[in-house]
C-alpha cells in the first residue's frame, strides 16, 4: 500500500509540471498568437502558429521563426517573407526569456518600435526594411544586455541615440543606408567592438578617435565627416574665401574678445560641470582675491531686476530672522564662493545684519511659478540639525535665488581635499564618524519627510556637506531635482552618476544610498570619487571598484586616509564603516542595502574597538555585515 501510495504522488507531481508547462506554454502562445495578428503578408510562413501546439517543446521549436531554449521562446526570427503591419512589442515583453528578435529583409514601416520594454535582449536585427523617423535618445538606456544592434538600410533620421554609445557590451553596430544626421557620438565601450558602420548617412564633423580604427568603408558616403581614416578636417581655401574669412575672423576675434572679458569677469574661469574638481588648492585668501572680479556678477544679477521692472522683494521662508530685499543685497559687500553651470554662490555681508550665503539659479525651470514656490515652502518647512534649509528665496523665470545661512568653517570637501594648502589640521577618525553619522540622520530625515520624492536629496556629495563649527555636518543643495532642467539635472547631478541609471536610465530609492555610500568612501579613503569627475559617463577605475581590488588585510596601510589618526583599538570600527560603505554603492539595485538597514549600521559603528583583537581576525565572516537580499 505504502508503495502505491507513493506512485500516487509521483504521479501527481508528474501531472501537475506538466499541467504548468502547459499553462506557461499557452501564455507564450498567446502573447505571440498576438504578434502575428499585428503582422501583415506573412502567407502560408506562419501556419504553424496556432493554439493547438505550443511554440517550444523541451528538445525543439513547433512554431517557424520561433528559437527555443529549454522548451522557453529565447528568440524571433523572422526574415526574408515580405512582412508588412507593425511588431507588438508589448506582447514581446511578455516573454520572459525573450534575447534576440529579427525582422531583416521585410517591408516593416512606421517609427521607431519601444524596444526599451526588451529589458533582457542580447541582439535586434531590424536591417532592410522601411521604419523612418527619430530614433529617441534614451531608447538603449536600459538594455544593459545589448551585444549586436543591425538597423541598416531604413530611413531613420536625426542624430545617433547617444544611448548607444554607453551599451557595455556591444560588439557589432550597423547603421548604414539611413538618414542620421549631426555628428558621431563618442562611444565609451569599444574595445569589444568588432563590427561597425555608419556608412551612407548625413553625418558631419570630425571622426571621434573611440572609432577612427575602423576602416574607411565604414564611413564611405557621408560627404561632411573628416578626420581619421577619412581625409584631414583642415581644407585649404581659395583666395578670395580666404579674404572673406580673413575681414569674418577678425570681426569675430574682436565680439569673442569681449565675450570672453566678460564671462571672464562674470564666471571667473567658465563653467564648471558634474561634480565638484577636488579642492587641491584653496589658500585662505581665495575668496578675497575673487572679490573685485566677481562683486560685480552677483550686483549685475540683483540689479538688472530692478531695471526691469521686477519687484524686489524676496519671499521669506522662516520667521525668526529679520527680512530684507534685494536692495539691501546691492548695498552688501560680496564675494564669491563658487561658480558652476548650476549655480554660482556669493558670500554677503548685510548692512548691520546677518553674513548670508545667496545661490543664483539659472537651470530651474522644469515646473512653473506656483509650483516651485510650493516647493520652496515645502523645503522651508524642514527642520533637522544636519540639515541647511533655505532662508529666503527670489523667483524669476530667467533665473531664481536661494538664501542660506552662511556657515562658517566651511565644506567637508575643502576640509578633505584642501586642508593642507588652508593650513587646517586633517580631520581625524572621530570627527570624520561624527560626520558619516549627521549626514546619515539628515538622509534619514529627508526620507520620511519628503517620502514622495524618489531622491530626497538627489546631489548628496562633499561640496553639499558643510560644517559647523562642532563640526556637525549641514546637508545642502537637498530636494531640487523636481525643480532643476532636466537635461541640467542629469549633466551634474549625483544619483544621474549611479549604476542603475548609466546602465538602465532609471533612478530608485536607493539611488540616494549609493551617493551615501561613495561619500563614505570618501571620507574613509581621503580620495576624491574619479566616478564623478567625467561628465554622465562614470569611469574606468570607480572609488567603490578601487577599494573592492584590495584585500581586507591591507585596508589600514592601503585604503584608509592616513591623516585619519588610526590607531590599533580603532581598525575594527573603520573596517565595519568600509565594509557598511560597499554595502550601500553595490552596483546591483536589488543587492544595495535600503537607507533604513544602511543608518542602522551606521549608528552601530563606534570609536573604538570593543574587543583589541585585530579585526580582520574579529570579523572575518562576510556574513555579519553583507546583506543576504
């Protein structure tokens, strides 16, 4: 009986796989059953899609055109047949397992398919057919998978995705016979290239040196691109265009001269973008130095809204304080702090008042008037120690201002990077674990009171930390990602610097957590973050990736900052804090540890060691601090 009774359940088992791979078959049937009704003038090619049999068994495809792998549908092939209609990508993505598709060689037409949706695809094969217009910028974002990208021979248009260029893994790219236009991008991952063509576009401009290596028939029939392998850009001109340009050069060299002065004068050595260059030298008289040229860009700002008519009044976000206007701002003397693309900051000292830091805005127009000074309320409203809310602000549409306190001992950046030329002692463990703790509660804070935001602070990095005087860290900068230019946005802001978004154009809630764990990083290894410095590209050789290449065993000689004052009863607390730091900039989303877990361990983290014993030999089990998620 015990034996029959355990046929029974073999059985049972046996009939409930199938009874699942038949339900997962008939979902695959379904969702391609629907790409074919999409399709046009396939004849008797598709006969064999049909409910009656699923596309994929274990050992073969029962479906044309269908490739199979394990009894999944990995792949569509379907070339050569004359198709016309449109391809279904949202039932597409409905296949799990889905890798490679091709339509080449058919009369396909219409704009660009939402292939974005494909987010596991290895290879498309779209060449030969008629799809015309724009392809979108940010269409390869996410498919991080991509190896091989055919789209020759159609009529698309516009400039080449720049989204292209940041596919990890491409290995063969065809584009020829269409119509792009503009420049070629600069693509960052060439090396495994191996096949290429841009041919018979209307490309111009120099060729980028990523792709000059490959051969000239790749760029054959685009009449305005130069440059290696192609002919020279420099073309010898004949004389009476050379007169021409003669009396146009000297025009210009006289306008670009005065330009120059005057950007000179107004953005003291032009626009800085992504993240901050490290301070390395930052003498204490700096900012006097910078006064003459630049009193005169911060009064320029506040006076020419006076000429036109503006009303000078600033909107006050906090009651304690005494209000003034802009008037009283032409009448205090200034000096700069800082210049950027984003923003530019002025030290002003006020007629018997306050010392005031005003930030001038040019980039924050991505949402209207009333919306933005919702927002600034919204932003008023926090109160938190580790925070720097905004005192006051100024809107306008051109240009927008942002009042702060001004703090005296100035940025966690400087003090890192530049304490050597200020002649500032280095901060040591204790401060520095002080700092990771503020910065780590003032998050914390911006999570659960700006729960709506994906990115609370959205451009958490040193420059956005000053310090009191108690060297009590003050976030700033915080919450402007709803109000900023989006193309500005992604251009110098930090969670636009993240793994998940350079690979999959996407931003989470733990994007905000990798800043905090590559600021860790920073403040532990006294390295300013190469991550950051190129702009919206990353590097070679990250921070994170730097630290991870050294074993355990030499983090005290080998990564941490030696002017951190380590001592023998504090390697174990600086371990955990590194160990924390990784945890919180893993590159996969879903292995990063939360803001919550990450604040918890860090408030864990303590000055000294409880046991003496080194702690490579205290923690050598991975398991007590690497997340099992």
């Amino acid at each position: 009986m015990a034996l029959s009774g355990w046929h029974c359940w073999i059985i049972f088992i046996v009939l409930l796989a199938s009874l699942f791979h038949t339900s997962s078959a008939a979902s695959d049937s379904e969702l391609l059953l629907k790409v074919k009704d999409n399709l046009e003038n396939y004849g008797s090619y598709l006969d064999s899609w049909n409910s009656s049999t699923p596309p994929c068994n274990v050992g073969h495809a029962n479906w044309r055109g269908i490739l199979c792998y394990e009894g999944k549908v990995w792949g569509v092939k379907l070339e050569n047949i004359g198709l016309a209609g449109f391809i279904d990508i949202e039932s597409l993505k409905g296949l799990p397992y889905l890798r490679t598709m091709s339509f080449m060689n058919n009369n396909l037409e219409g704009s660009w398919p939402e292939i974005h949706h494909l987010v596991g695809l290895k290879s498309v094969y779209l060449s030969n057919n008629k799809f015309s217009g724009e392809i979108p910028y940010r269409t390869f974002a996410g498919l991080q998978w991509l190896k091989k990208v055919h789209l020759s021979n159609n009529h698309f248009s516009g400039s080449i995705p720049t989204s292209l260029t940041l596919l990890p893994r491409l290995i063969e790219l065809r584009l020829e016979g269409n119509e792009f236009t503009g420049p070629i991008p600069h693509f960052h991952h060439l090396n495994r290239l191996r096949s290429f063509s841009v041919a018979n576009n209307q490309l111009q401009g120099q060729i980028p040196t990523t792709v000059s290596r490959m051969p000239i028939s790749a760029f054959a029939g685009n009449e305005r691109l130069c440059g290696a392998p192609l002919e020279s850009c420099t073309v010898k001109p004949s004389t009476a265009s050379m007169i021409v340009a003669l009396v146009v050069v000297c025009l210009a060299v006289l306008v670009i001269g005065s330009v120059v002065l005057i950007l000179h004068r107004r953005k003291n050595r032009g626009c800085v973008t992504g993240a901050d260059n490290p301070p390395s030298s930052l003498g204490k008289g700096r900012g006097r130095e910078m006064y003459d040229d630049n009193r005169s860009s911060f009064r320029s700002t506040t006076s020419s809204h006076s000429r036109r008519g503006d009303p000078m009044r600033l909107s006050f976000l906090r009651g304690d304080i005494d209000q003034f206007d802009l008037q009283e701002l032409l009448r205090a003397s200034a000096e700069i702090l800082g210049s950027g693309c984003f923003s530019s900051s002025y030290k002003a000292a006020l007629l018997n008042g306050p010392i005031i830091v005003v930030k001038r805005f040019k980039q924050m127009n991505n949402v209207g008037k009333e919306e933005f000074q919702e927002h600034m309320r919204r932003l008023g409203r926090l109160s938190h120690p580790n925070l720097l809310p905004p005192v006051a602000y100024y809107y306008r549409k051109e240009e927008k201002l942002l009042v702060t306190d001004y703090v005296q001992n100035g940025s966690l950046a400087v003090r890192l990077h530049g304490h050597q030329s200020l002649g500032e002692p280095s901060l040591e463990w204790p401060i520095r674990l002080k700092i990771v703790k503020g910065i780590a509660k003032g998050l914390e804070y911006l999570y659960r009171d700006m729960a709506s935001l994906i990115a609370p602070h959205g451009n958490l990095k040193s420059s956005n930390v000053l310090l009191t005087e108690s060297f009590e860290p003050l976030l700033t900068d915080y919450g402007l990602v709803p109000v900023t230019n989006q193309e500005m946005a992604q251009d110098i802001m930090v969670i636009y610097k993240s793994p998940e978004y350079l690979q999959q154009g996407r931003i989470t809630k733990k994007t905000d957590v990798w800043c905090l764990g590559i600021l860790i990083l920073e403040i532990l290894t006294g390295k300013f973050p190469a991550n950051f410095l190129q702009k919206g590209k990353g590097s070679e050789v990250s921070l994170a990736s730097w630290v991870e290449s050294v074993v355990p065993e030499e983090w005290t000689n080998a990564v941490f900052d030696q002017d951190m004052g380590a001592t023998k009863n504090s390697e174990g607390e600086m371990g955990k804090l590194l160990k924390i730091a990784l945890n919180c900039c893993e590159g996969d989303v879903d292995k990063r540890w939360d803001l919550k877990e990450a604040v918890e361990k860090i408030l864990e983290v303590k000055q000294r060691d409880d046991d003496p014993e080194n702690f490579f030999t205290s923690f050598a089990s991975e398991a007590d601090m690497m997340s099992s998620t």
